[in-house]
C-alpha cells in the first residue's frame, strides 16, 4: 500500500458514519461513571466494591463464577475486591461441599444492612438525571443501547 492510498484509506475510516454515536456511547458512558463514582465514594466504598455489595444483595449467596459475570470483572480482579470487602466485614467466602474448588460469596448482617441503605441511596441520586425523561425516552434509549450492544459478538 502506498502512502497516498493509506492517507485514503484513513481519511475514510474517519469519516464512517457510525463514528459520531460510537464516540456520543464512550462519552456518555465516562460521565456516568464520573457522576456515580463521585456519590459511591461518598458512600464510602469503590465503584467495584459497591458493584460487588449490589449484585449481592437480595441473594443468599453466589458462586464466584457467577459474581465475576454480573459485575464485569475477572474472577482475579474479584478476589482483590472480595478480600477488601472481608476485611471490611462486609462479606464472607463459603466453599460449597459439593465443589471443594470454589467460593461462594455471601453479605454478611454488616453487608446486607449497608446493601439496604447505600442501594436505595444510590438509586435516588441516579434518577435525579433521568427526571427530565420521560418514560418512553428511557425505553427508547435502552432499546437503541440494547440494539449497539448486539451488534458486538
């Protein structure tokens, strides 16, 4: 390829037309997690932390396996979590008998009690931006980001 064909070749790639909602989907993504890191840490945890406390929540227990898929981590980055969370008192291991190679991650009372006040909290904070939505606005937003997620295999 020559250089004029790759400065063609560029120039191209910059102007395909799903570039502006690609980079309006980063963009949007980035300030929120700006704007909910801010109020999770005032909560007095990590984004991940709080994640992890979340997806326990309302459950009797989950398999790590199963943690690391709902809240997008790698079962390594969850064990740094997991450790930090023990440490705090807010959730415990539990090796099932069934399967001696596993963990279960269970809230203890601390963590169930902080899940019920820090959830709700958190939610509230959230819907402070969505209050100038209206309903059918959200569902059009998520079925257009639900549409841009199947494109990606």
């Amino acid at each position: 390829m020559t250089i004029i064909d790759e400065k063609q070749a560029i120039e191209t790639a910059a102007h395909e037309a799903f570039l502006p909602t690609l980079n309006a989907l980063v963009f949007a993504y980035h300030a929120y997690r700006s704007y909910a890191d801010a109020h999770i840490r005032q909560l007095g945890l990590t984004a991940s932390q709080f994640d992890v406390i979340c997806t326990l929540g309302n459950t009797p227990r989950m398999a790590f396996n199963k943690l690391a898929q709902k809240t997008l981590t790698t079962k390594g980055e969850l064990t740094g979590i997991i450790d930090r969370l023990e440490k705090k008192g807010l959730v415990r291991r539990e090796v099932p008998p069934n399967d001696r190679r596993s963990f279960l991650a269970i809230l203890t009372p601390e963590g169930e009690k902080l899940f019920e006040q820090v959830f709700p909290a958190h939610i509230e904070y959230l819907k402070e931006c969505f209050a100038t939505l209206e309903i059918e606005e959200i569902e059009e937003i998520r079925l257009a980001i639900e549409k841009i997620r199947s494109l990606f295999p």
